[in-house]
C-alpha cells in the first residue's frame, strides 16, 4: 500500500461552486441555473467548476441503501468554495438551511426577485430574506434582480408565481456580481495548512488541530480538507476508474483509503510537530460531523465521486487531473529524528517548553580575559538548568552511538588529544594555519539541519522536528560553546568541509588537520606560491559556502627556513632542528606553569584551615596543566618544570600537589 503526505501546501485545481434551486431541466435553455453554470464556465475558462447537484446526484444513480443524500449534501455544503441559491421555493429554503449552517463555513450569495415585482407576498424568497438572511450577513449574501415572471392563479386569493431571466439572459446585476466575486479570484493559486495544538474543531477549512491525550492523537479537520485528501488518493491509486463512465468503483478498498487518508493528515503533522509515533497506540481523525457520520465520511465521499464521474456532465479528472505535488505527494517512509536521537515522549515535551522559553533553562554570564569581555551562555544553576542538560546528554549519546567522527578532527573525540593531532605533522617543512573566527556562534542551524539529514539519513520530510530540536540545543539561533551538544553538532557540520579541504590538501601530497576551529595543513616540502594560492582559495571558499570565515590576523603561512624555526598551534610548538622537528609546549608555558605552582604553594602554606574553594580549583588546574606538559614531552617536559620550579624554591615539595 502506497503511503501519502498531505502537502502544507495545496493548490485546489479547479474549485467548485454549488448552484442551487428550484426544479432544475437541464434540456430548458431557459433554466436559470443552466444560465448561470455557462456564465461561470465561460467567465473563468473552466477555472471554477459549477455543479447542479440534483442532475446527477439521485437515489437512482446512487443506488445503495448505506448511502445518505443527507450527508452527501452536507459534503457537497462543506466544499463548495461558494454556493448560490435561486431563492424560490420552500426547497430551496431547505437547502439555503443546509448550506448555511456555520459549522462549514461556507459563503453562499442569494438571488431574489425585487420587491415591486413580488405579487405573492407569501412567497418563501420573500418571507426567508426579511426573516432569515438578514441574520447572517457576514457569510450571506443577497442580490435582488429583474425576474421574468409567470402567474397561475390556484384560486380567487392565491396566484402562484414562477420566475425565470427575461429574454434567457442573465440579469446584468448577477454577471457584474459574477465577474467582480472576489471569492471566486482568490481560489486561485496556493493555500497553506496551518496546524494547530489544540482539542478543538478548525475555525477554517485549512487548519488541523491535534492533540494527544493518553497516547492517543486526536486529529480534527474540515470536511473540505477531508474531502480533497481522499480525492486526491483515489485519483491516485484507482486512476483506470475515471477513464470512463461505467467504471465498478467496488473495486476501491475503502479501509486502505481511510488509512491512506488517516496516514496523509499524520504524515503532514509528524513533519511539522515533535510528535513520536513511536509512543502513539491510536490516531483518530474528526470533522464536525456527528461520529457515525464520521465514520462512513469517506465511504460518502468516494461514493459521490462514483456518481459524479459516471453521472455528472464531468468526469473526476477534471476536478483534478494531477494531484501529486498540488494536494499530496507520495512518500516512502524513511529514519524519524526519532529514530537516531532516541527520545521518551516526556523529554521532547521538555524540547517544547525550551524552546517556548529558552531563558528559564539558560542564561549568559561576562568573563573578562585581559581588556576582553565574552559572553558565555550556560545552563542555569538550578533544576530547569539540570533538565536541559540532562536532555543534551540523552541527544548527545544518541548522536554518539550513530555518528562516525571526521577522521581528520581531533578534538572532543575519545581517544583522541591534542598531541595526537600535531604530531600528523612533525616531518613538516611547510605550513598553512587557519582560525575560523567565531566558530560555534557562526553555525547556521538551517544548514547543520541539513546536513544532519544526509549524515543519518533522516527523511527530509522531518526537517521541521530535527530543527526543533537544534533550536532546543542552541540560544538565540546560535550554538553555545559550552553546551553537551556542540561539540557533535560542530564536527557534523564541519564533516563535509574536513573532506572537500582535504582532498585538496591531499592531492597536493599536505596532511589536513582540524583541532575545533583551528586548522593545519603541512607539507614534507616547502610550499611555494602557487600551491599556497591553490590551497588557500580552497579553504576560504569552503568557509564562506559554509557560512564561515577565517580570522586573517590569526592565519599564518611559513616555511621551516632561515627566517622561520618553529610553529605554534593549540598550544604546541613545532620547532625545527637539524636532526628533525620536534614538539613542546613552550619555554613560556613552562614558566607560567611554575609561577602558578609557587603562587599556589604560598597560599597554601599561609592558609590555617582547609583548602577553599579558590586554592582548590588553583590546584585542579595545575593538575591539568601537568598532565598536559606530559603528555607533550612527556618526562623530558616534567623535568623541564621541576628544574624552572627549583629556580623559584630550591625546598620547593613538587609531589605535594
């Protein structure tokens, strides 16, 4: 069974229009309603299409005893771009009744015979507009004309009355009416479906409201939107039927058609909420109609399809010829956001409310460094702020456990370090150095999406939920530094652009590194010009293709020669000597290491109690400053410390920190 996706938006081919009234002899030229069908077809070159229900729509041709005119009329009330009633008879009252019954939400446009050529005082157009359409003048319209009039008198006091177009022609006031009905212009083009959270009915024929309760989604639509869904699927699956009129439309499955319908609204809504359905028992779908009337809608709406086209001056097609990408389009079902970032139903509620109210999960603090003043957006301190990041680190294991890193990044990767990454180029002769400016602030959530969607395969048709749950990782359409999350979300986005920089640098015989925002791309041989221009427009055009830009007072291109001995990148420095390059975290940073060893000592020693805080964190960055020397220069760098500490305190305790 083939699977269909309601489009957000629909673009109604030809719409239809209801002519009702009295009588109807098709075979009559003079019959008003025949007048104004061929004025609307001419008008609108076939753009709108006019129907006179009662010519095809009868017990007879219907000819099943489970079918009700009632509701097939109620249908037809609720699809119709506008309907117009000849105002006449008590029938055409009682359709008047039908057709302008709020629920919906349809115009209709009155025509009645002017007063002064009314003889019959009693006459239901005459008693309806004084009594009932004046009550409803924002969907109701009423337009008085010139009638032809025939009178047969029944008694002495009572002439009945019949009316038609003087001359067969229609009144001149109804085709100006015709020609300027805004209703009629504006069903051109595309309409957009809105869906809406919420338990109640749609306030227009384009909105869908859901919602879930218990696990079960309730899915409430209109009649009209129901009706051009299943339209557009039985076009689709059953087309051989409308290529004539004797087709056996018993050949339609109407459970697969249900489901197919009940599958295109969900589709749709799936895509545009963060809705699972993975934690759904049951989808239900409603109209205004009553729930048995519900329940055989659509056995209704294919049934007035079969007699349309066998028995209609139309045939189906020609209300819609195509409705692949105009109505629905067809879908095969790949991986969800929730498939790859496994989520209980509970945390993407949580994904909602952050990003209903980002501030109540995070908040910016300023940390000066020198005569600089950044930014830094955090979670906040307390059990709103322990919730989202709970959440990211249930997303970032999910990312985890589906995600192959760039084999060319080292940094936030297991098993990976610093030392592991400048070591690719030690034998280095020539360098290229590039810092991307702003990095995680400059990641455009719209193309991380997208580039998300290729990385897992996600359906593209989810877009909408993975964005929502970027949006939900983020602040202020940007990826803070110091969320659980950004460290992946950064290497997924810089995949492709570690690749494509690469594979440049590789066929220019270079090894390409990235350390977060920082690149390095180095040569056995120096680099001469024309490799430099070669490689260097390749990387600032990836940049820019991606929404980033180096930072130019940072970037550095040298060769290891007379002038030039060493290199400094994320904190080590390759230096060249003549038995070969090696690397070291610096004589400053020794130094500066010691310093904060001794100023920590001293502190230490003068302080009566306990470590505080503040000596005790002094301490843990030691720590880390150490393990980093090490793992540099390994013992040769830590003898390097003890010797500068030594200069400091001969007495000085190493071990004691």
């Amino acid at each position: 069974m083939k699977e269909y996706m309601l489009l957000d938006q629909i673009s109604i081919e030809r719409p239809i229009v209801f002519l009702c009234g009295p009588y109807y002899n098709k075979k009559d030229d003079g019959d008003r309603r025949k007048i104004l069908k061929q004025t609307i077809s001419n008008q609108y070159s076939n753009r709108i299409l006019p129907l006179i229900i009662d010519d095809f729509l009868t017990e007879e041709n219907i000819d099943d005893k489970t079918i009700s005119i009632q509701l097939m009329e109620e249908i037809c009330a609720a699809v119709s771009v506008k309907t117009y009633i000849f105002l006449d008879t008590l029938s055409s009252s009682a359709e008047l009744g039908i057709f302008a019954n709020s629920t919906f939400m349809n115009k209709i446009q009155v025509y009645i015979p002017k007063k002064n050529d009314i003889y019959n005082k009693s006459n239901v157009g005459y008693f309806v507009r004084e009594i009932s359409l004046k009550s409803r003048p924002d969907t109701i319209k009423v337009l008085e004309y010139r009638p032809g009039v025939k009178r047969n008198a029944i008694a002495s006091d009572y002439i009945v009355e019949f009316y038609s177009f003087v001359g067969n022609k229609l009144p001149l006031n109804i085709h100006q009416s015709i020609i300027n009905d805004e209703d009629l212009k504006e069903s051109k083009g595309k309409t957009n479906i809105e869906i809406i959270e919420s338990a109640d009915m749609p306030q227009s024929h384009y909105q869908i409201c859901y919602s879930i309760t218990n696990q079960e989604l309730q899915v409430n639509t209109s009649i009209k939107l129901m009706f051009y869904v299943t339209l557009a699927i039985v076009s689709c699956e059953y087309k051989e039927l409308f290529d004539n009129k004797e087709s056996d439309f018993s050949k339609i499955s109407l459970e697969e058609v249900e489901q197919q319908v009940k599958d295109a609204l969900y589709n749709l809504i799936e895509s545009k909420t963060l809705i699972n359905k993975n934690d759904l028992k049951k989808i239900s779908v409603k109209t205004v109609l009553k729930q048995e009337q519900n329940d055989n809608l659509i056995r209704h709406i294919v049934k007035f399809l079969h007699v349309f086209n066998n028995n209609s001056d139309y045939g189906v097609l020609r209300l819609f010829k195509n409705p692949i990408n105009k109505i629905i389009k067809q879908v095969i079902k790949g991986k969800t956001v929730f498939d790859v970032i496994k989520l209980t139903q509970e945390q993407i509620e949580l994904l909602m409310k952050i990003n209903s109210n980002p501030d109540l999960y995070y908040e910016t603090i300023e940390i000066r460094t020198g005569n600089k003043v950044r930014e830094i957006v955090k979670y906040r301190n307390d059990k709103n702020g322990d919730s989202a990041r709970k959440i990211h680190e249930a997303i970032n294991q999910s990312l985890k456990n589906e995600y192959m890193y760039s084999s060319n990044s080292y940094a936030y990767k297991k098993g990976e370090n610093i030392k592991k990454c400048v070591i690719n180029h030690l034998d280095g002769m020539g360098f290229l150095k590039y810092d991307i400016r702003k990095f995680f602030n400059s990641i455009s959530i719209e193309l991380l999406a997208k580039k998300m969607i290729i990385e897992f395969d996600i359906d593209p048709n989810y877009v909408y939920q993975l964005k929502s749950v970027l949006m939900a990782c983020s602040y202020n359409n940007q990826i803070p530094l110091g969320f659980v999350t950004s460290p992946i979300f950064s290497d997924i986005f810089m995949k492709d652009v570690d690749n494509k920089i690469c594979s440049v640098a590789e066929k220019n015989d270079c090894i390409y590194t990235r350390y977060a925002d920082d690149i390095l791309i180095s040569s056995k041989q120096m680099i001469g010009d024309d490799m430099y221009k070669n490689i260097d427009l390749t990387v600032k055009a990836t940049m820019l293709e991606n929404g980033l830009v180096t930072n130019e007072k940072k970037n550095q291109f040298i060769n290891f020669d007379s002038s030039h001995s060493f290199l400094r990148y994320i904190g080590v420095n390759i230096i060249h000597q003549q038995t070969g390059n090696i690397i070291t975290v610096g004589k400053t940073y020794i130094n500066d290491v010691a310093k904060d060893y001794i100023e920590y000592d001293q502190k230490k020693n003068n302080c009566q109690q306990q470590l505080n805080e503040e000596l005790f964190y002094s301490r843990l960055r030691i720590i880390g400053k150490i393990a980093f020397i090490k793992q540099i220069e390994g013992d040769v760098g830590v003898e390097r410390l003890k010797r500068r500490l030594y200069k400091y305190d001969p007495n000085i305790d190493f071990d004691a920190v």
